[in-house]
C-alpha cells in the first residue's frame, strides 16, 4: 500500500540512487541480514493488515466518508513520525525500531480477538506503528551505510507488496478476518525476532540544503494515486461484489508493474530532471480518466500507468531530495509529502464518492494535471536545462 515504493530494489544510473541516498558514507564491514528478514516480515504483516482495512470498514457498514478518514489515518503518522524524529540520534532511533515491531505483536493479536469491536483504536495505534516502523528504518539504514543495503531492503518490502493483498485476498474470499489478523501476527512475531540491535555512529552532512519544491511536489501526487487507490478504488470494487481474492490481484498490479518499470529504468542514463518531474506528474494524473470510464479493465490500465509514473518519481527525484539532505531530513521530505497525498487522495477521494460517484470524484488528479503543464512550460522555456539549484549535486 502505503508504503507502496520508498527505495529503488535494483540498480540505477550505475547505483546513483543508492550513492546519492547514503552520501559520503563510510561502508560498514560484513552484512547486516536483520534488516532484509526484518522489513520483509513486517512488510508482509503490514501490507495483509493495510488491504483488508478497507475491506473490513465496508463490511462492517461503516460509509465511505469513514472509510476515507480511515485512509488519512494511515498517512499523517509519516508526516508527524518524520518530523519529530528528523534529527533524532542513533540510540533512540535503534530504541524506536525496537518498540516499533516488538508493538505490533500484542497488538495484532487483539486485533484477531476483538476487530469487530476494537476496530477503530486498534487501527490507529497499528497505523501509527507502520508509519513509525517504516520511518526509523529508513533513517536507521541512512545512518548504517552498509553497501547493497538499501536494494535489500527495497526488495524486502517490494515483494510483499506485490504478493500480499493476493494472499490476504484469498484468505478473506475463503476464510475470514480473524484467520488474516493471526498470519499477519505471526508476520510480526518473526521481524520482532530479527529485530535490529545494532547501534550506529549518527553521519554528518556537508551542504544540507532545502530541496527544490518543482522537484518534491510529484511524491506528494505519488501519495494521492496510492491512497485513491486503496481508500476509494478497493471500497468500490467492494460496492460492485468483486471478491476480495479478485480485489486483492487488481491491487497487486500497480507494484508489478513498477518493478518492472524499474528495471527498465536502470537503462536510463539521462539526468533531465525537468522531464521527469512532467512525466511522473503527468502518468500520476491518470486515474482523472476515471471520468470516461470505470470499469474493471480501465481500473487496472489506469492504475498500472499511475504505477509508472509513481516508479519515475521514486527512482529519479528521489535521488535528488537526498542528495542534499542527511538521511532525517530526506526522509522528512519524501515521507511527508508521500503521507500528506495519501491522505488527502483517501479522505478528500472518499468523501467526493460519498457525496457525488466515483466517476466524478477522478477531479482530485486536476491538480496534477495543472502542475505537469506548469512544469512543462518552465522546462520549454529554459530548453530542457533545469537551474543550477535543481541539479543534484555530483
């Protein structure tokens, strides 16, 4: 879901994503395999959890207004988690991570024993404990510098990702709820046993400087593709009786089609910012064409191309908002915006299809479509060549 795409899990522009997400970092000696087992359990907990919420507001007949709240729910802890810890040190960032996965055990558990009831505040503190979990890890590995790292991590939480909205699909279609909320405990029971334990030296950045806003903004339409989908796209597909093991392929779609977008990707050398900052912008504009059709063949192309440009954004202009950031304030950056389009494509996408119909509610993406012109027009009359303050430092 959320956390649908944060790192690259292969190499780009002979590993200028990595270099340019841990810069000037000295190479920790051996691997570091709790992380990979760790993000990888927990990924595989989280994202089976994060697919039946939805599903389970639907069907416990709470509207689609709630459900979209729901989705602004899981958003906003990226934002405030990020800020809060973006100049945190070392040891409590370790300590964070601890508490992080060790929570979500308990928790996970009553969620098994009471979702009917307990629903809403067992929710709120998973969805706060995801968003933490995902943020301390990012700026623990930041911090950690161990070389192929970052890949490990991107492929521990991708290929979850990708398979377990169809596991839990097919659990909720032929068993239930509370069967999912006990695989999804014992997901959670294995990170905890692999929990990193290891403290690191907190690094020090050189020429930290604000990113540029044409070249962040496009992760903030990354989040509002991502939460439209789950929050809006998945409760209608519910609406329409389509099996939740149906459902849960249809949204398992978007992150194959981005692993191979960033395959392709790698082959890519051109650093012409400007023109992907209007083509991530623009693909990620494409559920507006919800308004002519919204049938399930027009969900999945629309959602596969939003896919693509969610994987430009990701794999080229992330590097520029850490390449001059140290590993708490990119994270902010990205995060953030990624956690304020989340919730505003589930709350303000839930509320247009409570009020008026899913068609109609695809005018959210206009604001896309207005900044990938803008954009554009600014890329046209410099001739392709961005300002200095929007290269990337080399």
């Amino acid at each position: 879901m959320r956390k649908t795409e944060k790192f690259l899990s292969i190499n780009s522009d002979e590993d200028l994503i990595r270099l340019r997400l841990f810069p000037e970092v000295p190479k920790t000696p051996g691997k570091d395999r709790s992380i990979p087992l760790t993000s990888g359990f927990y990924a595989m907990g989280w994202f089976s959890l994060a697919f039946s919420f939805p599903i389970l507001s639907v069907s416990l007949g709470y509207g689609y207004v709630v459900t979209g709240v729901l989705g602004t729910v899981i958003g906003l802890p990226f934002v405030l988690v990020s800020f809060l810890l973006r100049f945190s040190n070392t040891e409590k960032i370790v300590k964070i991570v601890r508490l992080s996965t060790y929570g979500m055990v308990p928790i996970t558990l009553v969620f098994a024993l009471f979702y009917g009831k307990l629903f809403f505040p067992l929710l709120i503190i998973t969805d706060f404990a995801a968003g933490t979990f995902w943020i301390v890890i990012e700026i623990y590995i930041g911090h950690l510098g161990s070389e192929g790292l970052p890949e490990e991590y991107s492929s521990a939480w991708g290929i979850p990702n990708l398979v377990a909205p169809i596991i839990a699909g097919y659990i909720l279609s032929y068993i239930g709820f509370p069967f999912l909320f006990v695989i999804s405990f014992v997901f959670f029971l294995l990170a905890a046993f692999y929990v990193p334990r290891k403290h690191v030296t907190k690094k020090t950045f050189n020429g930290e400087a604000l990113p540029s806003a044409m070249l962040v903004l496009p992760m903030f339409f990354v989040g509002i593709s991502s939460g439209f989908l789950y929050y809006v796209v998945v409760p209608y597909l519910k609406l329409l009786s389509y099996p939740a093991y149906l459902i849960g392929i249809i949204v398992s779609i978007p992150p194959l089609v981005s692993a191979l977008t960033f395959v392709l990707l790698s082959y890519v050398k051109s650093n012409n910012w400007h023109g992907y900052v209007v083509l991530s912008s623009l693909l990620l504009s494409a559920p507006i064409l919800y308004m002519l059709s919204s049938s399930i063949i027009a969900i999945v192309a629309i959602s596969a191309i939003a896919a693509i440009g969610s994987s430009v954004a990701f794999s080229k202009l992330l590097a520029y908002i850490s390449s001059t950031s140290s590993p708490g304030t990119g994270v902010f950056y990205y995060e953030s915006m990624f956690g304020i389009g989340f919730a505003s494509g589930s709350l303000f996408g839930g509320l247009g299809f409570h009020l008026i119909q899913f068609n109609v509610v695809a005018f959210l993406f206009f604001p896309g479509i207005i900044f990938s012109s803008a954009a554009f027009l600014r890329w046209f009359t410099s001739s392709g060549n961005p300002g200095k303050k929007d290269i990337p430092p080399k």
